[in-house]
C-alpha cells in the first residue's frame, strides 16, 4: 500500500561491524550485498550500507511510481537527493525495486522505495 514503511537501511562507517552488532542485537539474519548486508525481520526488510560519514538510519516509504512521488516531494517544498542510489546491478535492482533519498520542507531525512514489479 502506498505510504505504509517498505523498507529501512542503517547507514554506519563499517558494515561488518554494524552487522555484527545488529546481529547479537536482534538475531537478524542477514546476506552479504554489494555493499553492506540485506536484512530479514519479521516486518519490513532491511539492510545495512557502510561507508555512511552521518551513521543515519533511513526509513523508506512504499510508492507506486518513485517519478511521480519525487516530482511531488519538489512541489511540496521538499528536495531530492541528487546522487543516483538505484543499484547499478541489474539482479540486485530486481530483487530490492528503486529507492532515492529525499528531504521534506523542513529539512528531515526520508527515503522513498518503489518495489520491483
């Protein structure tokens, strides 16, 4: 359903030591990705991404069309994050669907994720 969290990522500086930590943590089992780890939890499914210098958790929220959704984000005050984070890797981008990182009109972090057909 559009609007309803879809998926969530845990940005740290080291992904093996997130996964490691989130692991013990929760029990979370968890794969090896290009560049972090997929995450299964009884809700909506994750991942954790290293290399992340603001160490954020991000929240995506389900669309149906991820064009529409950035276009409205625009007219609403809100911005989008320029940097393309559709995975390159076609299978993985298959797998995951689209996401991008957004901005609302006060400035938060937000992402949103269409998922793959």
């Amino acid at each position: 359903m559009p609007g309803e969290p879809s998926f969530f990522s845990i940005g740290v500086c080291d992904a093996e030591r997130g996964r490691a930590f989130y692991e013990r943590l929760f029990g979370w089992p968890m794969q090896r990705e290009r560049n972090g780890f997929s995450i299964a939890t009884p809700g909506a499914p994750g991942g954790i991404h290293g290399g992340d210098p603001e160490a954020s958790p991000y929240l995506f929220f389900r669309v149906d069309d991820i064009d529409a959704a950035l276009e409205r984000v625009r007219e609403l005050g809100g911005s989008v994050e320029e940097v393309d984070h559709d995975d390159e890797d076609a299978e993985t981008a298959a797998r995951f669907g689209r996401f991008k990182l957004c901005r609302d009109d006060q400035g938060s972090w937000f992402g949103l994720h269409e998922p793959p057909a």
